[in-house]
C-alpha cells in the first residue's frame, strides 16, 4: 500500500496517542486506508525520516506529513472531492481554534487522570524509564502525587469540558449539521482518556459518551 | 431609524457589557447602523416588549431579536449580501463553540476581576444594591474578596487564555484570514474588562492586544 500511518503503540498494542487518533479519525472521515505502523516512545530511529521525532507522521505516496493538525490540513487539500474535514477557509481557522483550545486546556487537564494508569498499565517496559521521566519532569508531579489527587483531577477535567457540553446541548456536532475535524481534534482526546482509564470521568455526561462513540465508531 | 440595539448602561454612560458589544461588533461588520437606546440594570420595564429581561436587544423593523448569538445569527441570516459573520454552515457551528467557551471560561474567569471595579466605578447608584448582591450570590464571593483574591485569579485568566494567544500566533484571526464572529465572540470580553478595569491583565500580551484593538476600532 503507498499509505502509512506512523503511530504509537503501548504494551498489548494498544494504540492511545490522541494525535495518532486526529490523524486516524481524519483519514477515515475522507474514506482512506493506510497502514498503520507501531512505533514505541524510545522508537524515534524508525521515524527519523521525517526529520522530527514525533508521531504520528503519514507516508502518502512521495509525501511526508508529520504533525496532527498538517496531516488534517494535507488530506483536506490533497484530497478535495472527498468530504470536507472543515468546509471552507473561515472553518479551517476557526476549528484551529477548537484544536488549540484541545491541545493547550483539555489535554493538560487529561493527563493528570492519564498519566498513572499509562505507567502502571500500558507501556511497553522499553519506554518506562522514559516516559516517566520526561512527564514527571513536564507535570512537575511525580505518579504518586497524581493519583493521590485524582479526586480534583477529575473535577478540573470536568470543568474543562463545559463548553462541549453546553455545544452539545445545542447542536449535533461541534463541526455544525455533519461531524468534521472540530470534532476529531476533541474527541481524540476522550478517547485516548477512555482507552487509558476507562468512563469514570464520563460516568454521568451520557451526551459526551454518544458524541464521543459516534464518532470513534466512524474508524475502520 | 427602523433599528434599535438596546444595551446595557453603566455611570458616565459606560457601555460595557461584552453581550452588547457581540452585537455592536456584529452590526459593524455587517455595515448596519442602529440607534443605541441604553437601559440600566434595573430598567428591565423597557425591555418587557421583547418578552423576556436580558439585553442586547434587537429591534430591526418589525423584527425582535434577543440574546447575542441568536442576534448574530438573525444578522447573517437577514443580510446575506453584507458580509459573512461566519462563512458557511460548517463555520457557524464550530463559531458556535468559540462563543460557549467564551462564555463558559473565559467569561466567568473575568467576572472574578472585574465585578469589585463596577461596584466601585461603573454602576449608576440604581442598580447598586440589585447588582452587588445578584454577583455575591452567583460567585459565592463577596466583593472585598475578589479585591483580595486579585493576583490569583489574573493568573487564571491569563490561563484561560492560552488557547487564544496560541492560535494568534498562527493566524491572523481566530475565523481565518479575516475576522469574523469567532473573533467577536471572544474579544467582546476582553474589551469589558479593559472598559471596566484597564490593561494590567494584557500588560504582556502584545499580539492580544493588538488583535483586540483592531476588532473594536471597527465599531463607530
């Protein structure tokens, strides 16, 4: 196939990384296959070709794309008469936005709920030291500290969650009538949450979750 | 003049609510003048024609509109040659977001910094004794506290606003290459805290500022 996706893979491979997710979740939305390659946190060698070290990164043809939002933004101009991601030019800035918004208040809060389960449960033991040490050091909390508090650490996520949650009381998607990137860059980030630790942090939000499966349920 | 916006007024005459601004900033864009008919907190009676207590209120020929977004959306709706508030279907809805977190986060972040300035500077001394104790109830703070809590919560805000100082670092405006109601949505909050209490909080955000005083030098 001339199509692959580089992505992250834990223990059992399980595959969590919620950019990895915006890339998958992208690709099934314009109808497209890919291969999907497992790459571990200590595997950077096997990505040096696209001169980063961060997955996921899509091989298409001649073209490499590394970078969540690029590769949304790649499909959506390398393939124009499959169904839009964003729909248009005001869309696509203003769903950077929603991206943004994912990546700098959702994700942060997340990763305090996701962190623990991720050490004890998910890695592969070749990333532990690795992992541990870099997110200890970016959290300035060790793991023990994070699940002694989780009881706020799921508040705060809650709490961040209130503008999809008062959206979804409104309208269908964030994306509008049909489900488009807006939606992919934040659902990404529940499900990376879901497969890591399960629905206690969405046990009482029953509109979240369907938006949520609706959406997760679109990936091949 | 067949248009009327009602909006809310302070002492001195401060127009400083940032609902009525999304629909002063809405009417510019849109090339559309309406007479500014001011209304105090507890003016309520002059509103009653509309059948319900919030301004901004909308009177354009024999239309009655209220609540911003709908305004905005009657806007778009009713002008469909001026131009575009949104720029699609897929644009309103994602558009739709930006202005739920404005108003989940962002808003209820200022509030905190800048409800002890309108109790002390702004308030036409009618609607004193209705708003001091209507915002003591809402926030579960007296106003001396929110004085003495000041340092933490403009560390809030400013946290609040990652999503916004990051995007603008990428794009002209958060709608894209031009602004729209994305832009007016969010900024119509910031320029009730600078209306009310000034710019410490923006002190060291030059490209925020920047953006906030283009946006608001459109409005006559």
């Amino acid at each position: 196939m001339a199509r692959q996706l580089y992505e992250l893979v834990g223990a059992r491979d399980l595959r969590f990384s919620p950019f990895c997710w915006r890339a998958r979740l992208a690709l099934a939305h314009k109808g497209l296959e890919a291969e999907r390659i497992p790459c571990r946190f200590t595997d950077k060698d096997r990505i040096a070709f696209s001169g980063q070290e961060k997955v996921p990164v899509l091989v298409d043809g001649d073209e490499i794309v590394s970078d969540s939002w690029a590769i949304a933004c790649y499909l959506e101009d390398a393939y124009p008469d499959r169904p839009a991601l964003f729909g248009g030019a005001n869309a696509r800035g203003i769903a950077r936005f929603v991206n943004t918004w994912a990546d700098t208040r959702l994700a942060p809060a997340l990763v305090r709920l996701v962190m623990p389960s991720v050490v004890a449960n998910h890695l592969d033991p070749a990333d532990h030291d690795y992992f541990v040490s870099t997110r200890e050091q970016r959290l300035g909390k060790t793991v023990a500290e994070l699940r002694a508090e989780r009881p706020e650490h799921l508040q705060a996520a809650l709490a961040e969650l209130m503008p999809l949650r008062q959206l979804l009381t409104q309208q269908e998607w964030v994306n509008g009538e049909t489900p488009g990137y807006a939606d992919y860059s934040t659902v990404a980030m529940l499900q990376w949450q879901r497969l890591v630790e399960g629905d206690e942090l969405l046990a009482d939000e029953r509109r979240i979750r369907e938006w949520r499966d609706a959406l997760v349920e679109q990936v091949p």
